[in-house]
C-alpha cells in the first residue's frame, strides 16, 4: 500500500515531541504539508527542525506555537492555520497523583487540554471538511481511557471523554466523505514516559529495565510485551489520514499492544 499525501494540509496538535511529532514526522514523510503545534516557540522551532533533517528537509513544514489549554490559545492556531484537510487532535498532558489529592484546578486543567483543545479544533476545522467533502479528523486517546489508572483518574477521564467527544463528531458529518476517529495507544517510549515511569517503579535501572518493570506490575496484561515506539502509532494515523481509509469512521482503533483485554 502507497500511502500519498501530496497536496493534504495536517495539523498535528501536540506535535513538539513524542508521539505528536513523530505523527507529524509521518505525514510529512507521506507528502503532505504539515503545520506543527506546540505550547512554546522553542518546543516547535526544535521539532520542526528535527522532523525535516529527518525526512530530508524542511518544505511543507511550519510550526505554530498556541496553548491549546485555553480559548485564545486555539483561536490564535486557527488564525494561523485556519484550513487543513486533516486534523490530529494529540496534544495532552498528564501527571500521577491519587485521586482524593487532585484538586479542582487539576481536573480543569487536564479536561481544558486534553478534550476541549480538540473540541475547539474540531469546532473550527470540520464544517470546513464537510463544505469541501473530504477530510480526516483524528482523535488521540488513551488505553487509559479504558482501563481507568489509579494514579491518574484525571487522565483516564480526560481520554474516555476524547472517545465520546470523537464518536460524537462522527455521528454529526455522516455521509460527507469526511471521517473522524480515535487512536488508542498503550504505553509507548517517550521522554515524558520515561519521566513517568521512574517515578512509579524507582529509579537505578536502564530503561529497558523500567519499561519491563512497569508492564510487569502495571500493565500485566499486555501481549506485545514492550513498550510501543511513537512511530508506531504515526503509522496508524497517516493511514487513518489517507484515502484508502475513506471506510473508517466513527471508530476507536487500539494501538495499545494488547493491553487492553476486549475484542471489541
């Protein structure tokens, strides 16, 4: 399968590091112009330039810094980026606390980011979709919107409602050869990750060390047995974002490794 891009615009939210930037890395990759977001001007200017020494260049690449966690945050990346073809709502943020310490403002914060960002991109970008009949909008969720974690039940609510809100959106363009759907990946290999995982299993081994921990103690029942690698993901958006996926929608499509016990 040929997977071409050429003459799409992307705009990959979230994309100044890890599983954001190597979707953005991956649409670029298939063709397409690719506007890069991330909250500061350092994070996309960084990303931009490691995404087009990759990929052999940097045409059809531009970044935008916007703090997508706010109204005026998005509105300023709809200003600078107000058509694209094909929106990857990814950006997210998390942090480990129990549950009965997470104050109110922790909760706003997560659900600002994580669900409303994409909500306002989707708000913008979708009936724009609709009115040229073509478009992909993709939502970043979470095996922790399933599988709800102890430690971070902020999280796991902030990624069961990016679900909903993606379906949700899906149900209100049918028939219009725009499609929206959801990724779900399980733990994958990120510096931010990294961070994570040191913290919950301790520090003084390599990283294969505490990735292998982890699953052990946290993520049991996984089948891939490793942590997935953020390009691994990518491969499933730009396919998500292509042509040949016009039969896809309304669907969350696990890349979890097996984490998740479903068939469904």
């Amino acid at each position: 399968m040929i997977i071409d891009l050429s003459g799409r615009t992307a705009l990959v939210t979230g994309s100044g590091a890890g599983i954001g930037r190597a979707i953005a890395a991956g649409l670029h990759g298939a063709g397409a112009h690719v506007v890069v977001n991330d909250l500061t001007p350092e994070g996309v200017e960084a990303s931009v330039e490691r995404i087009a020494a990759g990929n052999g260049g940097g045409e059809r690449l531009r970044g935008v810094a916007a703090d997508l966690g706010t109204a005026d945050g998005c509105a300023a990346l709809v200003a600078a980026a107000p058509d694209v073809d094909v929106l990857v709502n990814n950006v997210g943020i998390a942090w480990p606390r129990p549950v009965f310490e997470l104050a109110d403002e922790d909760w706003q914060r997560l659900f600002d980011v994580n669900v409303m960002g994409g909500v306002r991109m989707a708000r913008h970008h979708i009936p724009r979709m609709v009115e040229r009949g073509w478009g992909r909008a993709i939502f970043i969720s979470s095996e922790c919107g399933l599988h709800i974690p102890r430690e971070m039940v902020h999280y796991g609510m902030s990624k069961a409602a990016v679900l909903a809100v993606a379906r949700g959106f899906a149900e209100s363009v049918p028939g219009t050869g725009v499609t929206v759907n959801s990724v779900v990946p399980g733990p994958t290999r990120t510096d931010g990750s990294e961070a994570f995982m040191r913290g919950m299993v301790g520090d003084g081994m390599t990283l294969d060390e505490v990735e292998a921990r982890y699953l052990e103690t946290d993520r049991p029942s996984s089948l891939l047995g490793r942590f997935t690698k953020p390009e691994e993901i990518a491969s499933l958006v730009v396919y998500l974002a292509s042509e040949q996926a016009s039969a896809t929608t309304g669907s969350a499509l696990r890349a979890d490794g097996g984490v998740v016990r479903s068939i469904g």
